[in-house]
C-alpha cells in the first residue's frame, strides 16, 4: 500500500476513534431526551406489581448478579429498592452468588442514605448462603433459620423487617435481578411452590428465555437489560444511570449507521469513477 494511502487510513481511523470517545462522552455530560422512548408491556408489569402492594408488605429480592453485568442490573436494582421505599414496602435482599455480597451491600447503604431508611427496620440484607436451590427450599420453611444472621451480623430473630415473616410464603412478592439461569432456580423452588407471585430482571440476552414463563403467567413482569432499566426509571419519572447508558447507546448506534453508510457511499462513488476503494 502506498505511504499516502497508509497515512490516510491512519487518519480516517483516528477521525472514527474520536467520533465513537465524542459518542459516548457527551450524552453522559448533556442531557439528550429520546423522544421516542416509552417504557415497554414488561416493564410496566413489573411496576404495576410494585405499586398495587399495600404498604408495610415484605417484597423478596433476590440480587444475583455480580459487579461483571452491573452496568445492566445495577440501576434495576436500585430502581427496585427505591419504588419499594417510596411505597412503604420492606424489602427483604439476598443472594447465592458468593461474589455479590459485597456489590449489594454498597447498593443497600447508597440507596438507604438517599431514602433515610434503617437496616433491620426499613429492609434487611439477609447476605449469602451456598447451597443455590436448597437455600430457596429451605427459606421456604423458615428464613430465620436458614438466616440466623443478616449481611451486617444483626440477628434476625425479632428483626423488625422481618416480623410477621416466617418463610418465602409470607412475602407478597418475589424479584429476582439475575446475570444467568438462577431465574429458573426461584420459580421452581420458590414462586411455583410456593404460589408466591415472581418478577425479574436479566441481561438483555438472557430475557428472550424467560418470554415463555411470562406468557404461562409464572413470571408476572420481565426488566430486560439496560432498557428495562431505564424503562423502570422512566415510571419512576427519574433520570439515573440508565437512561444516560440508553442515551450513550442510541448516539453511539446512530454514528455507526452513518459510518456505515458513509464509507458505502464513498465506495460507490469511487468505482463509478473507476478508481480504487
């Protein structure tokens, strides 16, 4: 290839480069409103469900997700917690992925500082427990028990947040915030058994294998990636980390499609003047 020719891919590269940094930098620095952007069926579900709960109802969360997919399930999680503030509900947080405690619990102290709510009072971090499946089934027969403790090292016994509580069956709702298949896991062994009713959010490649349990009714609402995220925000009529990752990704997909038909344009240009592309 010819010196001008190899100097001039250079450029165009590093012109593309800073076109794709500029994409994604500037929509988290100025705010750019999709006008197009409605939350979708799913997603209303899932906060339809929220927000028919009468208050002081225990609502279990099931965060297993770990910091690898937080961009994504991060802000459903605290979408989730803060609805459940907002209507008086006591969320009730665990996990099985022994990578997540320490993720959850920054999501639990920042969204408790911001809403003024008190751990074992207003919501519990219950932490967690190996076993996977055994740990769902044995909550189903007593949490305390399988919970002698929660994340903090409070005792759950008499724990105000858990009071009334004795097992999965007496939580009004399930939710369950999953990177992988551990949705499955929590309707067999809790939802289905349990007759307890089950919502949930996923990465976005994994939300087309739970369309099935939704359409059954064994899941009753689906968040579905970033944009279920940012769905969730939208109801809560809230602008968090979601909406400006929806805003990132929609400027960013729209300089790649003119790149795209850019450099197609360019293509044919030149070869109908018979010169090289």
């Amino acid at each position: 290839m010819p010196a001008n020719d190899t100097q001039g891919l250079i450029r165009t590269r590093r012109i593309i480069y800073l076109l794709v940094a500029a994409a994604i930098i500037v929509p988290y620095v100025i705010q750019m409103p999709i006008p197009s952007f409605h939350a979708q069926e799913e997603a209303h579900k899932v906060y339809d469900r929220v927000e028919s709960l009468p208050a002081g109802s225990r609502v279990l969360i099931a965060m297993e997700f770990d910091p690898n997919c937080e961009a994504e399930l991060r802000p459903m999680a605290e979408g989730i917690l803060r609805h459940c503030f907002a209507r008086k509900l006591v969320p009730i947080l665990v996990t099985t992925n022994y990578i997540a405690p320490a993720l959850i619990s920054d999501i639990c102290q920042k969204i408790a500082k911001e809403t003024g709510t008190v751990s074992g009072k207003d919501w519990v971090f219950l932490g967690y427990r190996p076993g996977m499946a055994n740990v769902v089934i044995t909550m189903g027969e007593s949490i305390q028990r399988t919970f002698e403790t929660d994340n903090f090292s409070q005792t759950t016994r008499d724990m105000p947040a858990l009071a009334g509580v004795n097992s999965l069956k007496d939580v009004s709702l399930i939710t369950v915030i999953s990177l992988g298949d551990t949705v499955n896991m929590w309707i067999q062994y809790g939802s289905d058994r349990l007759k307890v009713p089950l919502v949930a959010g996923v990465t976005a490649v994994m939300a087309p294998d739970l369309y099935p349990y939704l359409n059954t009714g064994q899941v009753k609402g689906i968040l579905a990636g970033l944009r279920g995220a940012a769905d969730y925000e939208l109801l809560l009529h809230r602008s968090d980390d979601a909406a400006k990752g929806m805003q990132v990704q929609s400027v960013a997909h729209g300089l790649l499609i003119a790149l795209i038909i850019g450099a197609n344009v360019r293509f044919l240009f030149r070869r109908a003047q018979g010169k090289e592309a």
